[in-house]
C-alpha cells in the first residue's frame, strides 16, 4: 500500500461518519473518492495535484451540533473552515475528472454503445428460446445475466440452488460480457444477417476500433450553437413558444441546480436551453423516443445524456477560530456550490452520435433533422399534458 493510499484510508472512518455533514447524501464523500480524485486526476494528466488531504485529517474536530434534534445527530465530526480552500480544491478536482474525464464524448460514446449492444443482444435472444438448459452452469447467453441476477434478488431462493446460483453469478464479470458479445458479432460476420444492422454496426464500433459512429458535437460551444439554433427554431413555432414561456414558472429550481429557471431573464433568448430542461427534467426517455424517430434504414442516432451534477447541497465546516463550535454554511464561506452549478448548468446536456449508412446526409442536415424532431416531440408532449390535464412536473 503506497502512503498515499495509506492516508486516504486512515480517514475512513472519519469522511463515513460526516459524510451526510458535508452533503444530503450520505458516503458522496468518503476515503475510496478521495482517492479517486488523485489516481484518476493524475493517470489522465487532469491534476497533478489535489487539496491538501493531511491537513483535512488534521483539522478534524468533534463539535456539537445546536440544531441537532435527534441525539444520534448531536455531536459530529466536521473539518475547521481553516482548510476551507483544500476541500474546496477537492471537490473542484472532482468535478473536473467528472466533467472532461467521465463525461468525455468520446467515453460516453463507448459506454452507450456497449449499453446498446447488450440490450438489442438480449432483445434478439428472448426472441428466439427460453435461454436456460438443463442444469448448465456455464453462462452462455446475455440473457442469462438478467436471470441469474433476479436469482440473486430473490430472498425466497431454495438453499439447493444456493451454490449454483452464487457460482453463475460469479461468472458475469466484463470478460464474460465481452466473450458474448465477441462470439455474437463473429456470428453477424459470418451470417451477414441484416434484420440485426444496428447491432452490427454497434460491434463493429466495440472489436474493431473503427468510427462507425460519428459525434454530432464535441466541445461546448458546438453544443451552444446547437441550443442557439434550437432557440431560433422555436420562436418560429407559436405553438411550442407558448408551452415553453408557461413552463417558466411551473418549473423553478426542480433538483436542485438541474433547472435553475429563476435565472432567466430574457426568456427569448433562452427558450433553447429552456427546451432541453424540460426534456430532461419532465420528459423521462425522450432520448429513446427522439432516436426512433432520427433513425431509418440509411441513418443510425443515438442520444446519450450528460450527467454533470455537483453533487453538493449545503457545504458543512466548523469555525474553531472563535472557539464557538459555530456551524458554516456554503453560501457564507464559499462560492464553490454556486460556481459548480452555473457551470454545470451551462455544460453540454447530451450527445449526439450518428451512423450515416446511406453516405446522403451531412452534420447540418442531421443538426437539423435532430432540432426538427425535438420541437415536434415537446409539441406532442405539451399538447398531450393540455388535453389530459396532467404534467410529469
């Protein structure tokens, strides 16, 4: 164990007990994060260097909480303000990796794509047999991961199944997934079966390293000169215009920094980033939705979704400079919270990403297809949620 690993687990202990201190969501910030920030800050060249973590250890002091109701809450261990700056950096690191790391095109590209495979593979085999023979311990079929997990799930199973069923489960590794999808795309390669294009073309992706699917936009400001392109779009459409400037009170600070409308002053030039919100926010699935409609025999979209959160809310430290045990909140010391969710609220939203089968369509010509359908989308869903009286809000 290198030292490094050495004194992020030595506040284990620690960051587990005050985690819901720091955040509303207990274990957010915890000794495998900490450590997280500085492998994968400094493998991918990101960070070379984080907050300073010994000196969090050090300030650690147990305090009383004075808005404490329940006694389990009264005393906690909090870092002192006086590492203000080291766990600001921290949790600035940690967007980071997040945000250019794990949110990289390129990276969400793949992710969706084996999530893709996967989910047609499995498709395609429930279509076709049952998937279980017999006694078999061996996994064979992709399918046989759903069954053997509900197994695991169920809290009524036999104890003679007990043995098998830990013995198959151990089996699903990412190899495993891997070797099924490999065995699947030798067979497409063999059959040339064309009912299964798409999964094709998703394998050929995964085994051959080759760019079957192209990136709509990579960068930020290409996907503001999408939203921009959008806004003008929308303000041709009276219908879509209306729906939108209505949503605009109905829909005020939803998750907290996911939809932060009462920022919004000049409502005409954001009905674009308005539009995404509401697709995000009120619209669950509309990704697959718009995908079936983008996609024919001569072009294959898919739409992945960014997630940039912050995963902060309040930001808890403790004032020893005045001997007070006094109680902080992050909008008095730091900035930080408002910071990261402006820029995560400016942050690209989703991916686009495109097989052009036929060779007749161009990044413009799928940029508009793309805003097209997105208008015709919130209209049906807008439309719908008038008639009905209801709104997934």
């Amino acid at each position: 164990m290198t030292n490094q690993h050495r004194r992020t687990a030595e506040i284990a202990d620690f960051v587990e007990i005050c985690a819901d201190k720091w955040y509303n969501s207990p274990g957010v910030f915890d000794a495998d994060r900490l450590d997280f920030v500085m492998r994968d800050g400094l493998a991918s060249g990101l960070i070379d260097k984080t907050g300073d973590v010994d000196r969090i250890i050090k300030m650690y002091c147990l305090c009383e909480n004075p808005k404490a109701d329940d006694l389990k809450d009264k005393f906690v261990f909090l870092p002192s303000v006086q590492c203000l700056n080291d766990v600001q950096q921290i949790l600035l690191d940690r967007y980071r990796i997040y945000k250019f790391l794990v949110n990289h095109h390129k990276v969400k590209k793949m992710d969706y794509i084996l999530q893709k495979a996967m989910t047609l593979l499995m498709e395609e085999e429930c279509g076709t047999d049952s998937g279980e023979t017999g006694a078999a311990l061996d996994l064979k079929r992709m399918s046989d991961m759903v069954r053997v997990t509900a197994r695991v799930l169920d809290t009524q199973l036999n104890s003679d199944n007990v043995m098998r069923t830990k013995y198959q489960f151990a089996q699903l590794t990412e190899n495993w997934a891997y070797s099924i999808l490999n065995k699947k795309y030798i067979d497409l390669l063999i059959s040339q079966d064309r009912r299964l294009k798409t999964l094709r073309l998703l394998l050929d992706e995964i085994f051959t390293g080759r760019k079957v699917f192209e990136s709509l936009w990579k960068r930020e400001h290409e996907f503001c000169d999408f939203v921009t392109e959008l806004n003008e779009k929308i303000k041709l459409s009276a219908e879509v215009n209306k729906a939108l400037m209505d949503k605009i009170e109905s829909m005020k600070d939803l998750n907290k920094g996911q939809l932060i409308l009462k920022d919004i002053r000049e409502t005409d030039e954001n009905l674009g980033k308005l539009a995404i919100r509401y697709l995000n926010v009120c619209c669950a699935g509309w990704q697959k939705d718009v995908e079936g409609l983008l996609s024919d025999d001569s072009l294959i979209v898919l739409i992945q979704t960014v997630k940039t959160e912050t995963g902060i809310t309040d930001l808890f430290l403790v004032d020893l400079k005045n001997h007070q045990n006094k109680y902080e909140f992050n909008e008095k010391i730091s900035k930080v919270y408002d910071y990261l969710c402006l820029d995560s609220d400016s942050s690209t939203k989703f991916y686009v990403y495109y097989a052009d089968i036929g060779q007749n369509h161009n990044k413009t010509q799928i940029s508009n297809m793309l805003t097209d359908q997105i208008i015709e989308y919130i209209k049906k869903q807008t439309l719908s949620n008038a008639k009905t009286g209801n709104d997934n809000i």
